[in-house]
C-alpha cells in the first residue's frame, strides 16, 4: 500500500484522513447532485418556472386601487428596471456577478477563512445572486446546521445551472422579481410601489438604494418601521455604489445628505381607497374566472395577474369618502346626543340580548357546547381590545359585550354615483369603516325607501292617463277596508283644506297624495312602472307601497333613477370595463347593461324631471341651494322612513345619479327625531358636500356644469297650473279638520 510507505505515521494518518474526508465529500456532494437529499429542478423546469403574479384593479383614471394576491408580486422587464437600481444591487450584493458563473468562488473562499474559520462575522456572506435567485425560487423548508450545509450546496447547483439557462440581464430580472421585501411583498415592482408610490422604472438612485438597503434585513431596515436604520443603510449602499465607480463622489456626497422620503400604500384589502367596491370587483371576477376556467382555461385572480379596469373615478371616490367622513361624524355625535343616558344600547335588556345572541361571538360558543348562561358569561369577561370610533382607535378593557353594545349604535350608509347613460360606477362607499364593517350597504343591503319610491308611482300615474295639473286633496283619510290605516303628513291642520298640483305634492313628499295617486293609478300598473324601471326587489302589493313600504337595493334605486335622464331607460350598475392577461392583452370586455324598453314617454320624462328639480328648488330638498349653496343642475327626492328608520336622498344631474341611504344596522333603532334623521338632515348632505368638492376642481366641469336641456313647449304647457288650492269658504266652513273621512281603498 502506498499509505505504508509514508513516514512518519502521523503524516500518513494526515493523509488517509484527508483521502477519506474527499472522498466522503465527493460522495455527499454527488448525492446532492443526484436528488438524495431533495430532488433538483433540471434545467427545463427552471427555464419554465412560473410566478405566481398579483391580479392588479385600476380605477377608470388608470390609478392602481387594489392588488388580488397570495404574495403580493407583480414581475416586470428588465427594460423597466432602472439601471442604478441595478448598479446598487451589484455594489452592495455581489460586486463580481458580471465574472462568475452563478458561484464566487473567491468571497466563498473568503467565508470558509473568515467567517467559519476565523469566526469573522462581518466579513460578509458569500452567496452570489443567482444563489439567492436560487434560494428564493425553492426556499428553505429544514432548519440545522447539516440542513444548511444541503441547501447551501443545492442552491449552489440550482445557481450555475440557471446561468446555463439565462443571460446575466434575465437573472437580474428573475431575482429582482422574486426577492422579498417583507409584508408579504415580493419583488422590485411592488416593492416599489409599496413604499414610494411609483413605478420601479420610476425610481430615483436615493430611493433605489432604500429598497436595496432592505435586502440585508426587510425588518430591520424598513423604511416605515425602522427610518433611522434604513437611512443609514441606504448611505452605506450609496458608498458601495461610489467605490464600485457607479457614481461619482460628488453625486454620492449629495445623495446621502437627502432626507428619507417615502409614499407608503398599504395594499391590503382592508385599507385603502374604495374597499366595498374592491370587494365586489373581487366577486365578480372570481365569478368569470369560474365561467372561464369551465370553459377550458386556467385564471386565477390571486395568480394570474389579471389586469382588472373598472369604471371608478379615483378622484371622485376620494372625495365622497372624504365627505362622507365629514359628514358621517357630525351625525353621529347629534345621533348620541339626541338620546343622551336612555339610548336604547345603553337600557333596552331585551334589544341588547337579542344583538348579542345574534353575533358570531356567541353563536360560536353555542357551537362549541356552552349553554346561553355559559355563553353570556363568558362573554362578559373584560379584556384588553381595540375599539373605533369617529375619534380614532382606543385600547379598552372591555367585555365582548360591552363592544357589541358599543357597535350597536353607529350609524352607517351606503352611496353610489352611476354615469346615467352607460351605468358605470363613479364612486362606491359601501359603509362607514371596511376594517370594521364588512357588510355592503350597496350589494348586500335592502332597505325600505320611503319617499325615494314616490317618483316611480307619480310616473305609472301620468303613464295612465293623469296630468300634471291633476288636484288631489291632502286630507288626512281612513281607509276602513284596510283596517283604518290613515297614512298622514308631517304639516300642520291647514292642510286639511290644500288641493295640491301632483308637482306640489311630490316636491313636499305630501303622503296623503301620494297614496290617493297610488289609488287613481292601481296598485298593479305602479309594481309594472317599478318593475320597467328596473326594480327586480319584491314589492308589497299594498297602498303603503306608495310611501315606500318596499325593500330595495342602493344600486337599483341608481339604476332606476337613471330613467329620468337616459331618455327613459333604466340601467344596471356596472364595476368593470375590462379584463386583461398580466401582458396587458384583452381578455374580456364588459358592456353596459340598458334596457331595451322605455319606462315612459319622452313628455312624461321631462314632467318628471321639472317634479324633482323643484323638490331641489322648494321642497323637501331646498337644503341643496339654501344651506349648501349648490347652483348646479340638480334634481332628486329625499326619503324618510317609518319611525326614522332610513334616511334617503337621490340626486340626478345631467350627467350623473347619486343615491345615499343612511341608517343602522339593527333595524330597532332608528333616529330619535325626524329632524335629524329625515333624508333631508342624514343623507342629503353627503351628496351636498362632495358636489361641494367638486365644484371647486376645474376639471369636474364637465359634471358640474353640465344643464338640463329645456322641456319642450308641450312640456310647460302641461305644467302651467297653480301648485295649490284652497278649498272654498263653504267647505272650510263644513270641514272638520280634527275629524278624519273614512271611505273604502278601491283595490
């Protein structure tokens, strides 16, 4: 043997060793090579690897709203990569990339010495891009130092055989693409407009440096968390990019004195511009994605990265939410205070016990075997949680009680704003707070719709033969086949002797008339011009369907009013233009939804809209000019439920419909007065205050000052009779206003 020949006996020793110790190496690495210890991807799988990519919804100016996503990544070119975005990675990541085939050995060198041996631990890593590009296309799934070693060696394998398959440039941009930045954001591109609100291909050699800094320890030296850290870090990699000779010293020397800047957006579904109607967006594309993929494709809404082009007007919807919060805030302070210590969540037992057995607090300890004394005391237990309000968020020591009770009494809403002659969404608040409230007061809510209903019975009445100039007498009646139910008026005594023009009366939202029209008309021919008009809702076939007894949806309502201005035909709201592939090529169009039929007749349109220019001008609506000071084009009616329950107020101008509803979620509270929470008071004035905003940017004009087309003559001829009159002196004389007439309901 050669071995024996070898003196002394501790050389030979050395020796045999060092035999056995490479060749038990090659034997290990050679069982990496060939999958003993997890099976490596070959060079097909790696040229065809796929990312899964973030579905993007763009508002209609072509914002980025929202991101549908697993992992918040959006792959990009390397053409859209800035090029000190690249120099900065290289300086500071791994300066020999344009030398070395996937592996240095020299900085690995350096480890073994350094690092391992010498113990050095700021002497740096040695592993090179492509083996980070490694480690993040197969993460780690095993902890240990032997398991360490492995993966080291794979990822090392993994990495020249990725620089067989692609150029320099497209590892660059397969790393950048897939490289965390913690917060569940993968990749250059969202990183970027995570943190700074723009595109990568955007970015300035300060801010690149910020988001290349992060790399060494996304928490530690992230921006938001951390300035301090990151502002230090993004110095050190502007350093590494001088000595690298990427920028002169001078432009260095400038750079690290700039402050820490950033444009943090937070695309969480949860936070963010328009949350209710991302949500829907979301529904309904999973909804194509489902028809599509029956259909032989493969979508996937958090992996496809869909393009999704939806019909919002960013600006418009920023605006109605910030006026909906003005507004919103100052209701709900009135609302409290107007029942001050007896407000029924603070006093009603009963109400209070039906709220909590109704949450899924306490259905979920029924579920888990606990009785309902067991459940209750169980949730009368205090703890520490976080509660909103209008004044911001609070720690409380609270029982699950006490903040059910607390959420019992905030009032919340639905808006919507349609283009009325395609249906397309403009604006979408779907309730108060979507971190708090996630049920949709536009797509998941009916509510009854009182005086917002009386339009569409005044329009089957002049479909039927009445005219405008049609008298009907505002005395309060009891209908006796109908149990005596006599509908009444929020007026005074005087009424009693009024005969109201049918303009007059729904202007003031007079509900005798409204009624005696239902009666004149027929029930039957009302529920035919609200099932025209685009009402799918079922509606009760009684005479309090003219005081808006039935339940409709926020949207319909929308739809419905948008008759008034799209020459009589009734739309369906829409939320998406269009659908694209992650190359942006188009996938689907979505077209408006018109019907095909017209509601009524061109003259009776035209009567119809002067009927709710002047609850604008003189009626119920007059707060839009007088306590708002609004000069615009307006039509619309308000609405008020029995018992305060729902406020409601529908806008029409020429361009656009608005519908706000305003109420709580427990249909057994309602607002203490009707002077607070009429539809005048509650929901007028969110519509009010965002026509406000935009009155004051140049660019709404088009809305803004956008007017009515003049009725025809026939129209004004129609309309020219006097709005009220008064009985004559003989029957004032014989009328006894504090006795009611009773007569029969004609069926």
């Amino acid at each position: 043997m050669i071995f024996k020949r070898i003196k002394p006996p501790v050389l030979r020793y050395i020796l045999i060793a060092s035999v056995l110790l490479l060749t038990l190496s090659a034997v290990f690495l050679m069982s990496i090579y060939l999958g003993a210890w997890g099976e490596l991807p070959g060079k097909k799988s790696l040229a065809e690897f796929q990312h899964p990519r973030a579905s993007e919804i763009y508002s209609s100016d072509s914002i980025l709203i929202g991101k549908f996503y697993l992992n918040d990544r959006q792959p990009i070119l390397y053409q859209n990569i800035p090029e000190h975005l690249i120099n900065a990675l290289i300086a500071v990541e791994d300066e020999r990339f344009f030398e070395h085939s996937g592996v240095d050995y020299k900085s690995l060198l350096r480890v073994i010495v350094k690092t391992i041996l010498l113990q050095d631990k700021a002497s740096g890593g040695g592993s090179t891009i492509s083996q980070q590009l490694a480690k993040n296309l197969y993460p780690r799934s095993r902890k240990g130092t032997f398991y360490l070693a492995i993966d080291k060696i794979k990822e090392m394998i993994i990495a020249s055989r990725l620089e067989a398959i692609y150029s320099k440039e497209e590892v660059l941009e397969q790393y950048l693409n897939t490289v965390s930045f913690g917060d569940n954001t993968f990749g250059i591109e969202s990183a970027s407009l995570k943190f700074f609100g723009k595109r990568a291909s955007t970015l300035a050699t300060e801010e690149a440096a910020v988001l290349v800094a992060m790399l060494k320890a996304t928490y530690t030296y992230n921006p938001r968390v951390f300035p301090d850290n990151s502002l230090q870090r993004r110095n050190l990699v502007l350093n590494a990019m001088e000595e690298n000779e990427f920028i002169k010293s001078s432009e260095k020397d400038s750079l690290v004195k700039l402050p820490l800047i950033i444009n943090y957006n937070s695309y969480d579904h949860n936070q963010g511009v328009a949350p209710y109607f991302r949500e829907e967006v979301r529904k309904q594309v999973l909804e194509w994605c489902k028809r599509q993929n029956e259909e032989g494709h493969s979508y996937n809404i958090y992996a496809s990265g869909l393009k999704i082009y939806t019909t919002l007007d960013y600006r418009m919807q920023v605006l109605a939410e910030e006026a909906m919060k003005k507004h919103m805030k100052v209701l709900q302070r009135s609302f409290e205070k107007s029942y001050g210590n007896r407000a029924p969540w603070l006093i009603d037992r009963e109400l209070i016990r039906k709220t909590v057995m109704k949450s899924s607090a306490y259905k979920n300890l029924i579920q888990q075997g606990m009785n309902e004394q067991q459940a209750w005391d169980t949730l009368s237990l205090r703890k520490s949680m976080t509660l909103s309000s209008w004044e911001g968020k609070s720690e409380q020591k609270y029982s699950s009680i006490d903040s059910i009770k607390h959420y019992m009494k905030f009032i919340n809403t639905g808006s919507i704003s349609i283009d009325a002659t395609s249906g397309a969404v403009m604006t979408w608040i779907g309730g108060v707070d979507y971190t708090v409230y996630k049920y949709d007061h536009i797509s998941q809510s009916r509510r009854q719709v009182g005086s917002t209903f009386k339009p569409i019975v005044y329009s089957a009445a002049l479909e039927n033969g009445l005219k405008p100039c049609t008298y009907f007498s505002a005395e309060e009646v009891a209908y006796n086949n109908l149990d005596d139910w006599s509908p009444s008026n929020s007026g005074n005594e005087d009424e009693t002797f009024m005969n109201y023009s049918m303009e007059q009366a729904l202007s003031n939202s007079v509900n005798t008339v409204a009624v005696k029209v239902l009666e004149k008309t027929g029930i039957p021919n009302v529920l035919d011009q609200a099932k025209i008009m685009g009402i799918t809702a079922s509606l009760p076939n009684l005479p309090s369907l003219a005081l808006g007894t039935g339940e409709i949806g926020v949207d319909e309502m929308a739809g419905a009013y948008a008759s008034y201005l799209n020459d009589g035909k009734a739309v369906k709201p829409i939320l998406i233009r269009s659908i694209n592939n992650y190359q942006d090529s188009l996938l689907t169009t979505f077209r408006p939804k018109i019907s095909e039929v017209r509601a009524f007749s061109e003259v009776n349109r035209q009567i119809m809209l002067e009927f709710m220019k002047a609850t604008i001008d003189k009626g119920t609506g007059a707060r839009i000019r007088n306590t708002y000071g609004l000069k615009n084009d307006i039509a619309g009616k308000t609405g008020t439920t029995q018992n305060n329950k729902d406020a409601w107020f529908v806008a029409l101008t020429p361009k656009l419909v608005h519908v706000t509803w305003v109420g709580l979620d427990n249909h057994e509270i309602g607002f203490k007065n009707t002077s607070l929470g009429q539809g005048a008071s509650a929901a007028l004035p969110i519509f009010a205050l965002w026509m406000q905003k935009l009155n004051s940017d140049a660019s709404f004009n088009y809305i803004t000052k956008a007017r009515f087309k003049k009725p025809n003559d026939a129209v004004l001829s129609l309309l020219d009779c006097e709005p009220v009159k008064r009985d004559g002196f003989f029957k004032r004389l014989f009328k006894n206003p504090n006795k009611k007439r009773s007569k029969k309901f004609k069926q």
